[in-house]
C-alpha cells in the first residue's frame, strides 16, 4: 500500500494548488487534480474548479431525480445516472432505485448502438505487422523500449504465431476498447476483461496521465505481460470459433490497457479491423495517429 503523504505541495509540475489538510496516499493537492477533474472542496483550487450546474434536475431524458446536496460538475441526479449504473446512488432522490432505460435504444442493432457512443478508426497501414512473424513483430518492442519480457511470452507468441495460417487477416471485425462500467450487454459474451486477467498498463517510463493505448510505449508494457499475450491467443481463438464481428477488451477506465490491447489485436491479426474508441480521451488520441474508418 501507497505511504501516507501529508505534504501540500501538487505533485503536477504544472498546478500551484494544495492539499488543505489530513494525510492523502497520493501526491497532488486533491483527487480532482490526481483524476484530471475539476479540484475538489479539500484543496486550494476549489473555488476555481469547472463551472458547476447549479439547478439539481438530473439530464437524462425520462429520469425524474434530483440531486441532494453539493455542487456537482456533471448534469445528471447522481452518478449512477451518469455511469449508466443499474442503481441510482445515496445522494440523489432516487437512491437505490433502478435507473430509467431510453426506449429509444431497445430497437436498435449492435452497430447502431456503437455508432452512437463510439468513433471508429483504421490502424495505420505502417503499423501492421505485414510479412513478419508475430514474435519478431513484438521483438521489436522489447528492443525499443529496452523491457524484459515475462518468461511465458515467447512461448505464447510462438503459439500465435502458429495459428496465422488459420486466421483471416480481411475479416470485417470491430474492436471495441471499453470501460468495466459501460460494457453493453450484446457484448457481455464477447469481450476479455483485463482487470481480471491481472494486466497492468503501469511503467516508471511514461505518466499514465500523459499516455493512452495509441502509445507504443504502454503498448510495449503490455507485450512484456504473459497474461496479456494470452489474451490475445484467447481473443483470437474466440473470435475465430465463434465468427465474431464485434470483440472487445475491457479495463477500468477504457484508455489504457483496453486500447492498447485492440490496438495490438489489430496490428498482428486483423489490419482491416474497425478499432472503436469510447472515450473523449481516446478518441483524440486516435485522431492524431489514425484515420477515421469508412466503409
């Protein structure tokens, strides 16, 4: 566990605020900082945080809740509203009471409901894995990056190598990367979920804050992983057997692991897949090394 930190001083080099008082287990001035989100009441930059919504009606069409008490940056009741949670949470009207589901959405397919929380893109041709084998494909990260590979990832990476010839590398497919809390249900049977697997996407080399799966940096971390080579063995043999069209990975927050994983999924077996980004910070990311995907 994290030591206690009781100095006041941000650790982002680019904040002037601080910690009011009592121990934090992070170093910045709040968990607003630490998030990326407006500044929190136990810090110095409160009162300069993002314009709050002041008017406790929650936005989301149908629901009737209000939110109880203090400020919040979001316009929902709660954010059980906001994260689509089944429940609403303690500090709204409708604590503990199942959420308001738009009917809207029940008569739409898979790919219109992607379509409409969702961008997807295209792997840059340069970035796929061409004539090369899998292993001297990843080699190359380990090289770069100078990481040490777990010992059970050259073996792994023979495996899948072993199974290119009964691949499809033109398979129509879209990759999904999502966030643990927004996986939709049509795909409940067609995703690994990384946190259970154990990958992790951390690395003293580069600031989680700064990087997202597009990096090849985080991309080289998670290659470094045997768990995270054998879920790119299950995901293939899955999407194979099952003659998927939609796959996803999951992780915590939809940015790091997740993207890094159909980012890699897509540069070794399916160049021409569709790689869909969930998130605002992903899809910025995207925008700045792929281009979006046209049928």
């Amino acid at each position: 566990m994290a030591e206690l930190q009781w100095g006041r001083q941000c650790a982002n080099d680019r904040c002037k605020h601080w910690h009011r008082e009592g121990p934090r287990w992070h170093g910045h001035c709040c968990n607003g900082c630490r998030k990326k989100e407006p500044h929190t009441e136990n810090c110095s930059g409160f009162k300069y945080r993002q314009a709050r919504v002041s008017d406790a009606q929650c936005q989301r069409r149908g629901c009737t809740h209000n939110h109880l008490k203090s400020p919040r940056a979001h316009g929902f009741c709660c954010n059980g509203c906001r994260k689509n949670k089944p429940l609403h949470t303690h500090n709204c009207t409708g604590a503990n009471q199942a959420l308001v589901r738009r009917t809207s959405s029940r008569h739409r397919g898979p790919w219109q409901a992607m379509q409409s929380c969702g961008q997807a893109f295209s792997l840059p041709v340069h970035w796929a894995r061409g004539e090369a084998s899998v292993v001297s494909f990843c080699s190359w990260y380990m090289t770069e990056y100078s990481i040490i590979a777990h010992p059970g990832v050259l073996p792994t990476l023979r495996t899948l190598n072993a199974m290119l010839p009964w691949v499809n590398p033109y398979r129509q497919i879209s990759l999904h990367a999502f966030a643990a809390d927004n996986l939709p249900d049509w795909l409940k049977d067609a995703h690994i979920n990384f946190d259970k697997r154990g990958v992790s996407s951390h690395s003293p080399s580069y600031q989680m804050h700064e990087v997202t799966g597009l990096n090849f940096a985080v991309q080289a971390t998670l290659l470094s992983q045997t768990v995270l080579v054998q879920a790119l063995l299950d995901a293939c043999r899955m999407i194979g057997e099952r003659d998927l069209s939609d796959f996803a990975f999951v992780c915590h927050g939809g940015t790091h692991r997740s993207v890094g994983g159909i980012l890699l999924l897509a540069m070794l077996l399916y160049p021409n897949a569709k790689l869909v980004m969930h998130t605002k910070r992903t899809v910025r990311a995207a925008e700045s090394h792929c281009s979006k995907y046209s049928e």
